[in-house]
C-alpha cells in the first residue's frame, strides 16, 4: 500500500463525511423552518383568540416550536415532508372554510 493509495483513502473518506455532514444540515434546517412556520402560525391563533400581548405570543411560539422539534427528532426528511404536504392541505381546507362561511 503506497503513498497513492493512502491519499486516495483518505480523501474518499473526507467527501463521505463532508456529504454526510451536509445531509445531517439540511434536516434539521428543515426541521427547524417546519416548525418554526407552525408554532408562527398556532401562536398567531392564540394570539387573536385569547387577545394576549407579545411575551405570551413569543413564550406559545418557543413551546410549540420545542414541541415539534422534539416529537420530529426521530424522523426522516420525507417524513418532515409529508408533515408539511399535510399541512398545506389543511391550511387550504381552513381558508376555504373561512372565504365561504358568512
């Protein structure tokens, strides 16, 4: 095993940590920007039906939050996704709801 060799090792193993660090990011960039999107939104309704001030809307938002980066932590990217698709869809069924009630 020469010199050669040893490099090429070493660099094969340097782009596998690099791809697997870079895959590790992005999950929980997504994880984080899900759940920071619906704790806004939760924390926004709670906001508008108790008529609270900021301190109760930032405290709702960072349990929320806390709460679903802790119930996402054992799931997988498309797992996240499909959370989100889900999401979307009741979001929209909210809003058609609203736009066709009196």
């Amino acid at each position: 095993m020469g010199i050669g060799d040893k490099i090429n090792q070493v660099s094969s193993q340097l782009q596998e940590g690099v791809r697997n660090s870079s895959i590790s990011l992005a999950s929980v960039f997504i994880k984080t920007m899900t759940a920071l999107v619906v704790s806004l939104t939760l924390s926004l309704i709670i906001q508008e039906i108790m008529g609270t001030g900021v301190f109760t809307f930032v405290f709702t938002m960072v349990v929320f939050s806390t709460g679903l980066l802790r119930i996402m932590k054992a799931w997988s990217v498309s797992q996240v996704l499909l959370f989100d698709l889900f999401c979307i869809l009741v979001a929209l069924i909210l809003k058609l709801y609203l736009q066709v009630a009196p």
